[in-house]
C-alpha cells in the first residue's frame, strides 16, 4: 500500500485501529488528531472524563490517551474505571499530562505515561508500541 505521499505505508493494522482521546485544551486536541491521523489511525475525542468512559464503553477503542485534569472524572479514576469494568479491561491507556505523576499513572493502571508538552515523535512512537502490544495480542489469541 502507498500512502499519499508516495512513500511506502508500514502501518500494517493501523488504519483500523481506533484511539480514544479526552482532552480538556482544544489546541492539544487539533495537534493530536492531526498527528494521530497522519500516522494513520482513527481518532475520536472526549471532553470530560465521564463522557471518555460513556465513549470507551460503547467504541471499544484499543487506546485510550488521557490528560489527568480534565472535568467530571479526572484521567486517573478514568483510568481506573476503564480497567476495573471487564467491557473496557482490555483497552490500552496512555496517560499524557503536564503533571509529574508517572508513578500515580501506573498505579492507576496505566499502560504508559507521556509528560508533556506535546513531542510528536514521541507520541507516535508510544502509541506505535502500545498499539503493537495489542496487535501480539490479538494474534496470539487466534
């Protein structure tokens, strides 16, 4: 497959696979979807926590990318309750805040944490790995 570019598509699996977003600045918001959809995936957004977990439950996403401080349900109960319920245990969360609390993100079930400000070589390297994680998994299950 070529991408429009002209230049070899790697992407594999990519194309299908789904990333869920909760953000609270819209800034952030426009920069992760265009950098998430040029590397090909799918994105879709939440604007609060709850609506995140109402969207998880429904989308099934194979990633979830949370900001700590956003409304109604911050990123790490969000966090929390997506591995808690067996519907979403499966989904991938990437934590990605200006906070330092890595520790506090994996304890919270974290698969990976990002500080920010926003890198995109680094953001699409972490979500290429965790999306490979789910890749090996789904072919191990076969």
């Amino acid at each position: 497959m070529v991408a429009d570019s002209g230049t070899p598509d790697t992407s594999g699996d990519r194309h299908r696979v789904l990333i869920l977003v909760v953000e609270r600045n819209p800034a952030v918001q426009k920069l992760e979807r265009y950098f998430l959809e040029q590397a090909g995936y799918n994105v879709e957004f939440a604007s609060d926590g709850l609506i995140a977990l109402q969207r998880a439950r429904e989308l099934k996403p194979e990633l979830l990318i949370a900001e700590i401080l956003v409304p109604q349900l911050d990123g790490l109960s969000l966090c929390r309750a997506i591995k808690a319920e067996p519907s979403t245990a499966h989904t991938l969360v990437l934590v990605f805040s200006h906070l330092h609390a890595e520790d506090r993100a994996l304890d919270a079930g974290a698969d990976a944490y990002l500080l920010k400000p926003l890198n995109e070589d680094l953001l699409i390297k972490t979500v290429q790995k965790l999306v490979s994680m789910v890749s090996d998994k789904k072919g191990t299950s076969k």
